[in-house]
C-alpha cells in the first residue's frame, strides 16, 4: 500500500497529498452526485483560506460533505481541531468554549445561536465558520492536530491530544491490515467526531477510497436503501450496531456489495463475535474484531478475519507496528500464557496526553509512546489477546475480587440486557427485563461468588448508552 504523505519538518500530514488523488471519487451523498478529490479539496481549501495557520478551531461534526471538508481544510491549513458531534450538550459546548477559547468555531447553520461574541467569516449552504473575540492566552504545540474527547464523555472538558504523526500512523496501519485500496468504498455508520468514526474516514482518504455519507442510523429504512443503492464495500460498528443487526436478522439480509465489516468501540459478547464470524464467512465477508482507545488515536488490535471464528472473544494481535504487553500490579511483565495483567502498548499512534484547559495545549508528548489501557487482559498459547475487564471495574465483596464486567457478561449470556455499578458494601445490577429480578439474583448467586446480601438487581426501562453505544455508567441512579 502506497499512500501521499506531506512532511513539514517532523509534521507528517496526509491531508496534504490528497490533491494528487483529484480524478477519483472521494464521497457520495445521499442527495448529490459523486464528487471526486478535486471537487472536495476545493471546497475544504477555500474555508481554509479563511482562518488564520496554527489556529485552534472548534468544529462541530455531522456526516455530510460540509463537515468532512471542514475538517481536512483545517487539517491542510495547520490549524488545531478540536472535534465534537452535532448532538453535543448545551451545557458541554458552552464549557468547551469557556475553558479552550478557540479562535474560530465551524458549525452547521441551525446551532447558530451561541452565547458568545462572534462575527460571520464564511458561510455555505449548510455550514457557518465564525471568528471569537476571545483573547489568545495560550499557545499551540507545534505537534498537535486534534483534540478528540473520551468516548463515554458525560461533559468533563478533558481532551485528547492526538499529533499529526499518531493520525498518520494509525490510518497507515488501518489501511494495511483491512486492505483497503482505492477501490475501497465505507459508508458512515457512526458520528465523525468519535475516534472510531473519524478513523474510518481518515483510512480511507490516506488510500484514495471513497465514503458514502449519510446521517441515517441502521434503524432508518433510508440507511438501507442508501446501502443498496450506493454499494458501499465496508461498514463498521460498535458492539450495541451488531446488537441491532442480530435483530434486523443480518443473516437474511443480501448484501453483495460488502467485503469486509470491523467492529470497535467496546467488547463484543465471545458469543455473538461467532455468530457474526460464521455469518460472514458463509457470505463471503471478511470479518473484524478490533480493539483500541482515543488515547491510541484510534486502533491497538485486531483479529485476523481468518481467526474470527477460532479465536472469537479475543481482541487478537497488535497492529502493524504496535506492541502489547501484560503487566502484574507490582508493574512485572507477564511472560505467562493464561495469566491475567493490565494490557499496556507501545506505538506511533499513543497520543501526547490530555488537555484539561487551553494552557495544556502547549504541552509535548508526555506519553512518549506507552499507553497503559487500564484494561485487564490476557495472551493465550497462540499470542492472541483477551480482555477478560477493566482495571476500575473491579469490586472486593466479602474478601473476594468480583469483575463487573465479568458479571454483566454472565447476565447478557441469559439474553438479559444489564449494566453493573457499585461500591465494595453494595453492587446493583440493572437489567431491562421485569419480573426476572429474582431470577437473576439467585443465578448470580449460583454462578459467582457474590453474597446474596451484598446485592441488589434493579429492573430499568432502559440501559443508558451514549450515542457510540457505549454504557453510560453515570447515569445509572
């Protein structure tokens, strides 16, 4: 796989070598014919000529054409990005604002009404780029590119520091192990200021692919039409996608256009990552489980198609130019196959660190390339790797180590959707079907180690996601 790259000092910009990719097509909309590099780069290049270089902007993203072509403007014009979605919290936003000061703010026309002074620079059809009166008190790193917030974010205005080098590293390896030439056509299945999202974007635009956009979700009919008028080649989703694809009946579905399909952005059930595995294979689709973190810019691992049904549960093997590890508590590293430690990772794509404020926005690489996941993981006979839970999702309940992951596990295996959430004294288990409470609670008790008294299960209308799927733990009373 050969890909552009625009090197500028240590800077190592893909967004910047696109413009030889200018015959090919680059995106197709729902509404819009397909347009191609050159058409697109005209566009992202004329907002950027609006701003100043070296600029911190926020941008706020949806999955049409206006949005993309802001971000890799802003990218090709070296401004700094801090990326959130459309359905962002009043609240949130408005921290953003106070706590970052960003020069400029890029965002579809109906979030116009803001709370601070601003002044119209640029405006499309659908999009407005504003100038802030904010007064500049900080400065810039001369490596920062993005500023992503944690997946699972409820509105702290903590922010991930990725550099130029970890977005071309990871795209780079994405576009390697999932094969994708510029042949290649993914459709947006999730929102493009999540990591997830935006990796699969950035995958793309590296190798001269192309993307459908559409802000559809796989409950609208629309999404499946667009799928079968547009012919996308690849999709991907968080586990709470395939969850929903099980009872669309996936199975039965004829989709001939799709190669491949990933999963990322939490773990998938061991069960339901076979059923998918051996969907696929009967279908002709090849089929991955990956495994990573904003704080890795996007993508640590992944499972081979060819294991996906083998080696189903496991997160697989580091990405082309990774490294995992297995530490013990007192920080040992684990040579042992079967034996359970924090995962820690070594790469190009660990990003700088964390920005709680705009004066962290001059900081350099504090990581400098290890990232401990705070996942509690291990590594069978064969160097596969399995997350078995998190380091803070761990109880002691009677003297005994209980692993919330581990019991939401045992609970969904029954076909019962439910969250865990506790203290040492107490552990509630939520569950989203009435009348089984009882039920569960002596299977509970059966299956683990748990004291009938040092639990309680709640039944709940519904378990609280955010909207990459992903269990909203705060919200659980």
């Amino acid at each position: 796989m050969k890909s552009g790259v625009v090197r500028i000092g240590k800077f190592m910009v893909f967004h910047k070598a696109l413009d030889k990719y200018s015959g090919n097509i680059a995106f197709i909309s729902e509404d819009s014919s397909p347009i191609t590099y050159q058409e697109f780069l005209k566009t992202a290049d004329t907002i950027a000529k609006h701003i100043k270089q070296r600029c911190l902007t926020l941008v706020v993203c949806k999955n049409n054409l206006e949005s993309v072509a802001g971000y890799v403007g802003l990218m090709r014009a070296d401004a700094v990005q801090i990326l959130v979605n459309d359905s962002i919290d009043d609240q949130f936003f408005s921290n953003l604002l106070t706590t970052y000061r960003p020069e400029y703010i890029y965002l579809p026309k109906e979030k116009f009404s803001l709370s601070v002074e601003v002044s119209l620079v640029w405006s499309n059809r659908s999009y407005v780029l504003l100038r802030t009166s904010y007064y500049i008190d900080y400065t810039l790193h001369d490596d920062l590119a993005l500023l992503l917030s944690t997946s699972g974010s409820t509105g702290s205005p903590k922010l991930v520091r990725q550099s130029y080098k970890n977005i071309f590293s990871n795209a780079e390896a994405i576009s390697e192990y999932l094969e994708i030439d510029n042949c290649e056509r993914a459709i947006t299945t999730m929102p493009m200021g999540y990591t997830y999202g935006l990796s699969i974007i950035n995958s793309h635009l590296l190798t001269s692919a192309s993307i459908v956009l559409t802000e559809a979700t796989l409950m609208d009919k629309r999404f499946w039409q667009i799928l079968k008028d547009k012919r996308p080649t690849n999709f991907g989703g968080v586990p709470y996608i395939y969850e929903m694809l099980k009872r669309l009946r996936f199975e039965r579905m004829d989709l001939p256009s799709l190669n491949f399909m990933t999963q990322a952005g939490g773990k998938l059930s061991a069960e339901l990552s076979s059923e998918f595995a051996e969907i696929c294979e009967k279908k002709g689709i090849r089929f991955y489980v990956m495994y990573g973190q904003t704080e890795a810019t996007a993508r640590m691992s992944y499972l081979p198609w060819t294991h996906a049904r083998s080696k189903a549960g496991s997160i697989g093997v580091p990405i082309p130019g990774g490294e995992f590890h297995i530490e013990d508590e007192n920080g040992n590293v684990i040579d042992k196959s079967e034996v359970s430690g924090e995962l820690v990772y070594r790469g190009d794509n660990v990003t700088l660190g964390y920005a709680k404020n705009r004066f962290d926005l001059g900081k350099g690489d504090e990581n400098k390339g290890m990232l401990y996941t705070g996942d509690i993981a291990k590594q069978d006979r064969d160097g596969f790797f399995y997350i078995v839970g998190r380091k803070k999702r761990f109880l002691k309940m009677f003297g005994n180590r209980i692993n919330l992951d581990e019991v939401e596990a045992l609970i969904k295996a029954t076909g019962c959707d439910c969250a865990c959430k506790g203290t040492d004294e107490n552990l509630n288990i939520y569950i989203t079907q009435r009348g089984k409470e009882a039920q569960i609670k002596q299977y509970i008790v059966e299956r683990t180690h748990i004291h009938r008294s040092a639990f309680t299960v709640v039944a709940i209308d519904e378990i609280p996601r955010n909207e990459s799927g992903k269990i909203l733990y705060s919200a659980l009373k």
